[in-house]
C-alpha cells in the first residue's frame, strides 16, 4: 500500500479485516485505494498496534466515514490527538496521520468482539505504546511491526532492542498459528518465526555487548561485528533510519546497566 524512497521498490503495509473490527489502518497515501474498497461490513472498531504513520494514517478517515470507534494505547492515543510532526521521508513515503480521538486500551485488557476473544498485549521496543492483539481460539496474533523480518538490519533512531527482545520473549511463548504481520503476513509458522528473529536480535545484542565492553567506538563496532551502514538509507531519511542506530540503543542500554552493577570490590 506505500511507496518507497526508490520508485521501484514498494513496501507493503497491511491492514486486516475480521467482520467489522479493523486491525491498523493503513498510511494516508493509500487513502485512495481505500476508498475504493467495499467494506461489508463496515468497519464499526479499528484497533492500532502503535502511532506510526503507515499504522495510523487513515484512523480518522474511519472515524468519519463510518462513525468507527478508534482504539489504542494511551501513548498512540496522544499522539492522534494533536496529529505529530513527520520527516520529510516519512510523508513522501506514507502520507501523514490526522488527529483521531481513541479509546485507551492496557496490557491484559481482554474484550469479546463478534464471539471472539480479542486479548491485549503491549510489547514496547519499536514504538512506545505497541500493542500486539492475541486471539488464541483462532490462533493468530496481529502483531504490528514486531516480527516484519528476521533479521531487521536498519533501526529507526527512537527503537530500543533490548525491549524488543523482551517483548518478543513473550510473544513467542504464546500459542497461534498465524502471525498477522503489519508488513509481512505469515499465515503458518507465527511463533517459529518470532523465535527466529529473538535469536537474531540476541546474537545481535550480545556482539554489540562485546564491542562496548571492549571500549569500540559504534562506528568500530559495525566493522566488529561485521556490518555495513546503509550511507543511502541513512541520509535519504535524515539519519533517522541507521545501522549505527541499532548498535546505539544497546550501547545506551549497557550503558545504563554498567551504572546500576555495584563495582567491584565492595
Ligand atoms: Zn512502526
């Protein structure tokens, strides 16, 4: 549903349906093709993983089109209030997201919505205030961009890893079957792929661990571990979007936990 930087590339994005209850809504770029569709039965709920913009841009689009009621976190939620500021890759890519009232949803809510269970799960790490949705008599779990590869080898600069390790840690304890993706749809196989990517972000985790300890600037630490900056990707969106991004957020965490740990000898 958007366009990428490149021309030739285009990235999905994906909302799902389940009678009338909406899962994500889509970037504001795709609004065209939305209204194209024939949405029966109309959408009366739309529930948002996060606030990002290729998530959340056609929330108030619903809202008054078919008088849906709009639900996320209470994070997202003040960030659809007011609407937020984007970078300039950000729009030309996914359009931006209007102001939308929301409905505040917490981790284990639970709600019946047309005789399924929907249960609530907040996994932090990629955004703050990102809900996964479990429904487990159906076995899937809408999982926003939690999973969308296994190996992410690019970060945005506001993702913390070592929360989404954790967050994947719980969701790959759950039981399903499909893993409804915001970007990559896997209808088989959903817990084994989380499982996938937690082994990649923990070799990940543990190699940029090693170059902190060893004093390596986060440049070294790329070569260290065998990495390359994506210099394109980097300043085609500002230096938001870098691998240095990803070996950072594990810097700061270590070094957070160095401050905590009692020294030595006391
Ligand atoms: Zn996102």
């Amino acid at each position: 549903m958007a366009r990428s930087l490149l021309p030739s590339v285009q990235i999905p994005v994906c909302l799902y349906q389940v009678g009338s209850l909406i899962v994500d809504s889509g970037p504001s770029n795709a609004r065209r093709f939305l209204r194209k569709q024939t949405w029966t039965p109309a959408p009366r709920a739309v529930l948002l993983t996060h606030f990002h913009e290729d998530h959340s841009g056609n929330a108030a689009f619903f809202h008054r089109q078919f008088q849906s009621a709009l639900y996320g976190h209470p994070f997202t939620a003040t960030k659809l209030k007011t609407g937020f500021r984007l970078l300039p890759y950000e729009k030309i890519m996914f359009g931006g997201a209007e102001p939308a009232p929301l409905v505040h949803l917490h981790h284990g809510d639970s709600f019946e919505y047309e005789g399924r269970l929907f249960e609530v799960l907040e996994t932090p790490g990629h955004a703050e205030g990102h809900l996964c949705f479990y429904v487990p008599q159906e076995g899937w779990l809408f999982s926003g961009d939690m999973y969308v590869a296994e190996r992410i080898k690019i970060w945005r600069r506001s993702e913390n890893l070592a929360l989404q390790i954790e967050s994947l840690e719980m969701l790959s304890r759950l039981s399903f079957d499909a893993l409804w993706c915001g970007h990559n749809p896997q209808p088989k196989g959903g817990p084994e792929l989380l499982k996938k990517k937690l082994e990649y972000f923990r070799w990940f985790y543990g190699l940029a661990a090693e170059a902190f300890r060893k004093g390596l600037s986060e440049k070294e630490a790329i070569r260290f571990m065998g990495l390359r900056e994506r210099h394109l990707v980097k300043l085609l969106t500002f230096n938001d979007v870098s691998v240095a991004h990803m070996v950072r957020s594990v810097y700061e965490t270590e070094r957070k936990r160095a401050a905590l740990r009692p020294s030595s000898g006391l």
